[in-house]
C-alpha cells in the first residue's frame, strides 16, 4: 500500500477507536492499526472493589461502568449505553452487591440491584451535575454530591436505602460540594479541589464541615484504606498522599505516599491494603507498589478520540481532556498534554 494511503487509514482506524470499532474497521477496509489506545474506553474515573475481589471503574467519556480483574486487567462485565448510561463518574457497591453510580451528565443516580437490571433512582435532570458516591459503613445511607456545576450552588445529599427519603447534608457550595469522598465512623471525608483542601463533615454534630488538610494544591479523591488511614489524590501533580487525621496542623500534616507518572489521576481503590489508581487522562489503571514503581493493570493511552491532525511529522490526536501526539513514521507518542480539573488549565 502507498505510504499516504496506509497513513490515512490509520487515521481512519485512530478515530473509529472511541467508539470501539476498530476490529470492524480494519476489517473493512484492510487497515493496520496506527497506535492502539486505552483498553478502558473514555478515560478511567471512580473505582471500587466488591467482595469478590474484582474492580468496577466508572468510565464517564466512554459511557460505560467495567468489572476488570485487577490481576490481569481483564473486563468481566460491562454496564453502557444500553443500560441507560450517560457519563458514569463514580461507583460504590453495597456488601449486597448492589452497584451504585453518578451520572454526571444526566443529573441523575444509577443502580443495578444484585441479579436486577439497571434503574435510575431519580429522573433526569434532579441533580445537575452529581459525581462522587459512597455508603455509610453499614450500608444503609447512599452520599452522592454534585461537582463542577459551575452556573448554579452545589449539594451534597444522603439518601436512606429503606426509605428511599432523600435529604441534604450540604447546600449551596460554591462550584465543588465534593468530589471523591469516604465514609467513616458517621462523617464523611470529602475533598474540595477548588479550595485546595480536604474537609470532614460530621454527620452526627450538624453536619459541621472542618478542615482535614490544606496541604494539597487540588484534592480529587479521598479513601481510608482498612488500617484507616486516609489516602487522598493530588491531581496538580499526580502525588498519592496520606493523611494524619489526627494532627491538627492542617497544613503539614500529609507524607507522600506515590508519585505517578502523569498528573491526570482520577480516582482510588484499596483491595484490602493494595492502593490501586485512575487516570481520567490515559485511562491506565495501576496498583501502587511503591513511591515511584507501579503495576500496570489496565494500559492507557488514547481513551476518546474528538479530532486528528498532523503537524511537522507529529500526528495529534485530540482527547476531551488531553492532547496525544505521535510520530508519524513510528507511532511512537512523542507529546502529551493534559487538562487537569480545577486549575483553569
């Protein structure tokens, strides 16, 4: 095949990737593959693990929830767009199995009973922007929050699984109620990326909101591991640290814990005392080993392709939330820039 006409295949194989089309695609048109992108289609978002040792991630660009096995990174199940799925953010799951999630874009909250099908607990459009989500220690209580609603206040609510009454804890905060959040011990610990902070909010004192730590330029998630320690995300630089819940001074009182290879990290999940992290960037999921060595579980790269063009021998492809370019005689990647949320950047 001429030299131009294979590149321009493999763009055409490039930008059907997002939408999961490639095998077919090559298939088609008798293409080879530029460069292969994310297994975890749109991006890697909220995390948990469920009693059987396997990890749902919550894929918000890629409209889908994945049940991986964290040894080999392979995908068990699958929730999409045909389960009624939008923009999955976060995800939790009852020691039930029930499987809880965000929408972010539809304003809404999911469910997958154990053995049931998908079903929305709210209509369309109730809460603008909801994100993160987790359970009281015994399951009762859901938390969700909203986040990035940048036109209108954001909440922060508690609905009781044998009711079904929904009741606001928080109310009217400033672009960020919460992003990824933790329950323990009747408060919940939620970071505020647009303040730079970490805040506890005792559920039993009248939802009093003090401050955790100051010590982290954007927060994006906070999770206690089982020895309860809590563990929180920096995604300004990628950094995993660990916080000391019982120091006072709030502005010195983190240990770095991880430094990842990019600073796109999304979220966490501990498999007992195993740290595992997101990235909404590449899409990669890895198992911290230690401070600076990593497993890679899930690859990353490319998640959701929105546009392709060359430039200077560089082919750039386009992500909602990064800009990939790569040799174009070599596919070797080459640049990399990401948005990282709350920055303005």
């Amino acid at each position: 095949m001429h030299g131009k006409m294979r590149f321009s295949v493999s763009l055409l194989v490039l930008a059907s990737y997002a939408t999961g089309t490639v095998a077919e695609a090559a298939e088609v048109i008798g293409a080879e593959v530029f460069v292969q992108g994310a297994k975890l289609v749109g991006g890697s978002n909220g995390m948990f693990f469920d009693d059987t040792n396997h990890l749902y991630v919550a894929q918000a660009l890629g409209r889908s929830i994945s049940l991986i096995d964290p040894e080999t990174g392979d995908i068990i199940d699958q929730l999409g767009l045909e389960d009624g799925l939008f923009f999955p953010d976060d995800v939790t799951v009852g020691a039930n199995g029930d499987l809880f999630w965000t929408d972010t874009s539809a304003g809404t909250i999911g469910t997958r009973p154990q053995g049931g099908k998908p079903e929305l607990l709210y209509p369309v459009g109730t809460y603008p922007n909801a994100n993160p989500i987790t359970l009281s220690d015994d399951g009762t209580r859901l938390f969700f929050a909203q986040c990035f609603n940048l036109e209108e206040p954001n909440g922060l609510f508690q609905r009781d699984l044998a009711t079904n009454e929904t009741i606001a804890v928080l109310e009217d905060i400033s672009l960020c109620a919460s992003n990824a959040m933790d329950f323990r011990n009747e408060s919940l610990y939620s970071p505020r990326p647009f303040e730079g902070r970490v805040v506890r909010i005792d559920l039993q004192n009248n939802n009093e909101v003090t401050n955790v730590t100051t010590n982290i330029v954007i927060p994006i998630a906070a999770k206690f591991n089982s020895k309860g320690q809590l563990h929180v995300l920096d995604t300004s630089n990628g950094q995993v640290l660990r916080i000391d819940i019982e120091n006072d001074d709030t502005s010195n009182n983190t240990e770095l814990v991880a430094q990842l290879p990019v600073s796109g990290i999304d979220n966490l999940a501990f498999d007992k005392d195993r740290l595992y992290v997101s990235s909404y960037s590449t899409g990669t999921v890895w198992e911290v080993l230690d401070a600076t060595n990593f497993r890679t579980v899930s690859p990353g790269s490319f998640s959701a392709t929105s546009g392709v063009a060359v430039l200077d021998g560089v082919l750039y492809n386009a992500h909602p939330l990064a800009l990939h370019g790569y040799d174009i005689n070599t596919a070797e990647e080459v640049s990399f820039v990401q948005t990282i949320p709350g920055s303005g950047e």
